[in-house]
C-alpha cells in the first residue's frame, strides 16, 4: 500500500489482442478523469515505453471505441522489453513522464512485464485480456467471450454444409497451451468430439468411437473441434482420412476469433475491471492485478497472483461425453 497520490497514468495493451480491450482502455481513461488523474497512451505494449511512443488521452480519446473490436493502443509482443536494457529504457520513458502508474491489459506475458517494471520501482496494474482465458489468478478474461461466440457463429455455419454434404470436420480452435476455448465451443456447438491439451488424446476412443457411437444415434455428419494446443487440426483430419476412411473437411479458424465487436459480457468486465483498476490505484493499492473470482472483483498482489494457477473444470467434459451416450 502507497500513500503516494497517483496523478498521472499511462495506459498500454499487449501480447495477442483480444475484443474488449478498447472497451477496457475506455473505462480505464474515464475512470482516471473522474479520479482527477491524466492519462497518456502508451502504443503498441511494452515497445512504447522503450521508444518513447506515447499520446495523450483523455475522456474524447476514447469516444465511440467502446464497440469496437482490436485495441486503438495497437499491441506487440515486445521482444527489446525482455532485455534489462529495453526495461532500463522503459524506466526512463516512464521518469520522463512523469508516470505515477502503468495499467497493462493484457495476458500472462504482459503480466510478467508488469511485474518485472514492478521491481524497478514503477507501480503497476493489471487488467487481464486474451481470447485465451488462460490467466492463472483470474476466472475470466477480457475476450473470452467474444472469441466463443466467433467461432461458434462460424462452426454453426459449417454444420449446415457438413449437415447436407454428411461429412466429417475438423475444426482447429486458438487457446495456445490451454483448452477453455475449444471445450466451451465444443459444448455449445454439441461437437462430436473435443481434443483439448489438459488431457490426453487417445486417438481410438476419443475420435474413432466417438465417431462410432454418433453413427449409432443416426448421425450421418460429424464435428471435431480441436485446440491447436491438443494438436494440428491437418493431422486430426489426415488420420480420420485413412483410419476411419470419412473424407473430412479441415478449418482452421484462426485469428478471426481475435476480432470483432465485445459481447456485452466482455463490454461490462471491461468496465468494472477498467474502473477497479484505476480505483486500486487510487486507495495506493498498486502493483495488483485486476482479477474475477466467483464474479467478483479482487484485487490481488502482483506477485503473489503471478503464483496461482487454474485448472479447467473437467466436469465440462463430463458433460460432453454425456451428450454422446448410447447407454449407461
Ligand atoms: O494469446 C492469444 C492468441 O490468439 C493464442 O490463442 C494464439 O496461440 C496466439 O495468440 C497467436 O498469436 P499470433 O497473433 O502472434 O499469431
């Protein structure tokens, strides 16, 4: 906790965009204006601060941003921020400034520059925002939702050419190491199968005989949603192709998952995570994450959220098979 008052922030988005984050810089910069502090954006993450390419923001900045998808601050995965170097930069690109704070939205990684920043003495917050939902101390992330309703509009789609073809998919979902996405999408397209990473694909019972036991409900189509953790969607295909003998169709989504306007889901956690941030900063609770626990907001600690971890609840896969039983 720091008496400090805060009275100037910068404001920076980074790693992989996801929908929701303008609505989260949004919230962040108006919140900031109510709290009497100024606002500067930081463009393009961790690399704005280490060339010095910032502007001011203010409540107009972030006029009629709220809708849309991407991130005005644009984004990077800044490799000269890893060095101590690139960090010395940015520590002097923030002195210069004048900044009291840095609020960074974005995943783990950008976390991880946060905290690093953290320990040269700059005050941080963060506010989480991948398409992944793969933050270990936060149940939800800016984007998650959206990234779903993508790419269960887009399988959706397919179906109906699948449907009248009846033929197999294979369609390959984001998520990098995790599998929240494709077993959420999964469930709500009712997917015949779902490979995810956080459990072990046995190619003969989870593709092969859950192609069997859908024929045996009268399917004549069938979709299998993969996430590009749990493999390549190419291979998947290639092996339904010469093991099971179907002809099947390959998608890969891609980043269209990363766009698009926010769901109202991801528009209000942009907003209450947006405004909690800037009012963590204003009680001298800095150096935080902004994260969700049982729909909440808690604030927690940098470095000790950096520690937790989560675990997909399996129970949802339960409940896909379920889906698929032809007997107990
Ligand atoms: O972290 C978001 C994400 O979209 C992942 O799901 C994916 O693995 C990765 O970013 C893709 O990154 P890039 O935009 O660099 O191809």
């Amino acid at each position: 906790m720091s008496d400090k008052k805060v009275k100037r922030i910068g404001i920076l988005t980074s790693g992989g965009d996801a929908p929701g984050m303008n609505a989260a810089v949004r919230a962040v910069v108006r919140s900031a204006v109510g709290f009497g502090m100024e606002c500067v954006g930081i463009r393009r993450g961790w690399n704005g601060l280490v060339f010095s390419d910032f502007f001011p923001m203010n409540t107009d900045t972030v006029s009629h941003i709220l809708a849309s998808g991407g991130t005005i601050l644009y984004t990077a995965r800044s490799q000269e921020f890893l060095t101590p170097e690139g960090r010395e930069k940015a520590l002097a690109t923030c002195r210069m400034l004048g900044l009291d704070a840095v609020v960074a939205i974005g995943g783990d990684g950008t976390f991880r520059g946060a905290l690093e920043l953290s320990r040269m003495g700059v005050t941080v917050v963060g506010i989480p925002a991948t398409i992944d939902n793969d933050v270990g101390c936060s149940n939800y992330t800016i984007g998650f939702d959206t990234a779903c309703n993508t790419a269960v509009e887009c399988i959706d789609k397919l179906r109906d050419t699948m449907q009248s073809h009846e033929r197999c998919s294979v369609v390959e979902v984001m998520g990098r190491h995790a599998g929240y996405l494709a077993l959420y999408v999964g469930l709500s397209v009712g997917a015949t199968a779902v490979l995810i990473p956080e459990r072990n694909t046995d190619f003969d019972t989870d593709v092969v005989e859950r192609i069997r036991q859908s024929r045996l409900m009268g399917n004549t189509h069938f979709m299998i949603v993969v996430a590009e953790g749990a493999g390549s969607a190419v291979e998947i295909g290639k092996r339904i192709h010469d093991e099971i003998g179907l002809d099947p169709r390959v998608t890969v989504l891609g980043h269209i998952q990363r766009g698009g306007a926010p769901t109202a889901r991801d528009r209000e956690m942009a907003a209450r995570m947006g405004y909690n941030a800037v009012k963590a900063l204003a009680e001298g609770k800095g150096n935080s994450i902004v994260c969700t626990r049982e729909g909440g907001i808690v604030v927690t600690p940098i470095e000790e959220a950096m520690k937790q971890s989560k675990h997909l609840q399996m129970e949802r896969y339960e409940v896909l098979e379920a889906m698929h039983a032809t007997k107990r």
